[in-house]
C-alpha cells in the first residue's frame, strides 16, 4: 500500500508540473502578448486596420509575464548547468 501512495504521489508531482511548465508557460506569454494589444480603432483611408496604443497597466502586465517566463527559462537553464547536464 506505500508503494501506491509513493507511486501517486510520484506521479501526482510530475503531472503538475508538467502543466505548470508545458502548458503554464506559453500560456502566461501568450497572456503577455494579449495584453500588448490595445484594440482595433478602425479602418485607415489606406484600407488597413489601425490599433490603439496600450495603456500604461496592460504594458505593466505584458512585461511583468514576460519577465516570468524569462526568469523560469533562466532558472531552468542554471539547474541544468549545475547539474551537470543530466
């Protein structure tokens, strides 16, 4: 019975981060990108759609995202350096 609970446990671990990392990441930079977007405005006498600038906080938001996932990347890139590479 240890063995199960060890096992899950195990297994419990890795699924979360797997999500954390696999998926979490490149959500939180596409969240990043989609806060850089200020919104359409309309058509210009070119026929092209012109945006509006973002606000000062969607820019806080995009950059605070961005240097998340950097510094994860980073981070990940020492422990793997420190270890040796296995």
């Amino acid at each position: 019975m240890n063995l199960i609970g060890s096992t899950a446990n195990s297994l419990w671990q890795v699924i979360a981060v797997g999500l954390l990392l696999g998926a979490g990441l490149p959500a939180l930079f596409a969240i990043g990108l989609r806060s850089m977007y200020g919104g359409a405005l309309g058509v210009d006498e070119y026929g092209e759609t012109t945006t509006a600038r973002p606000t000062v906080a969607r820019m806080a938001v995009a950059y605070s995202c961005f240097a998340v996932v950097v510094g994860v990347v980073a981070a990940g890139i020492v422990l793997i350096v420190v270890n040796g590479g296995h």
